[in-house]
C-alpha cells in the first residue's frame, strides 16, 4: 500500500517536524482566516499564499464545494476559533468539471446497484460555482455578520487567483 509510505515517512521524522512547526502555536489561526479549496493533490495553500503554519484553518473537499459541512467548519472556526474572513478557491481544469452530478450517480449505481444519498455537487464552471459559494456563505445565518468571503479561481498552471464577483459588485 502506498499509504504505508506515508506512514514510514511520519516515523522517520515527519511527526517530529510537524511537532517543531506547531510548537509554540495558538489553536486560534493568527489570521483569522478560513480557506475553503478543493482536495487536488497540486495545491499546497500555505505555499500558494506565503501562509505559514497556525495562521490559518484549510477546508478541503473535492471540489473546493460549499458543502453543509463546510459551513459547519466555517461557523465553528468563527465561533470558537475567532476566525472570520473566508477565502474560497476553486480552480482551473479541475475534475469536478469533468462529469455532471446525474452522470456519476449513474455510474455509482451502475457499479453497486445503491444510488447515494448525497450529490456529488460536480460543476461545468468553476467561476460560477465560487459565486453561489460566496452567495449561500453571505446568506447563510450562522455565519458572524461581520464575515468577509471573497472567492478565487485558481489557474491550476500558473496558480494566479481570478477573483470572482457576484453580479453588480467590485468588491476591494
Ligand atoms: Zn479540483
């Protein structure tokens, strides 16, 4: 298995080097930010924004989606976390974008005869997904009124950020 690697690698001194990143560090990201992005193995978010260890908490799934589950991180990060600034991303050419939610329901229950119970929440266009991001965290009610979300797509290339804006607003 290749996840033994991973687990030999943790014992030769990647549990060690983590303990010395952490040391000395508040629970509380110092930035006071969340990041929400998708799982693609490429991205590195401390790398893509110069962050370091303890400045910020990093919600992944496929997708970088605004799932019920991101906000249950997000609302608790604010709550007892004292975060309050969202920064979703999204990106480019991301495999989310390669089949529709029908299709890969089909293909689960071709494959296992059971059709889950979830949606895999698949997206034609990145931009467009980051906008009702933004759009259901700004209106979602346990979130502090006090949040800002912008969101980003993330050229998987170049890794440069689009920001994307909900229609009528330029936000600084
Ligand atoms: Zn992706």
């Amino acid at each position: 298995m290749a996840s033994e690697d991973l687990l030999r690698r943790h014992q030769v001194g990647g549990g060690r080097r983590a303990a010395a990143g952490a040391a000395g560090l508040a629970a509380v990201p110092s930035l006071h930010t969340a990041v929400v992005t998708c799982m693609d193995a490429r991205i590195d978010v401390l790398t893509l924004f110069g962050a370091n260890v303890g400045e910020a908490h990093v919600l992944r799934n496929a997708g970088g989606v605004v799932t019920d589950d991101v906000v249950r991180s997000i609302v608790i990060s604010q709550r007892k976390l004292a975060t309050r600034d969202v920064l979703l991303v999204q990106h480019s050419k991301c495999g989310l974008t390669t089949f529709t939610d029908a299709e890969f329901c089909e293909e689960l229950a071709a494959d296992t005869g059971i059709e889950p119970s979830w949606r895999p929440q698949a997206f034609p266009d990145p931009a467009e997904s980051v906008r009702r991001g933004i759009a259901r965290l700004r209106r979602d009610p346990f979130l502090h009124p006090d949040t800002r979300v912008r969101g980003f797509v993330l050229d998987i290339e170049t890794f440069a950020l689009d920001e994307v804006f909900v229609d009528g607003e330029r936000a600084g």
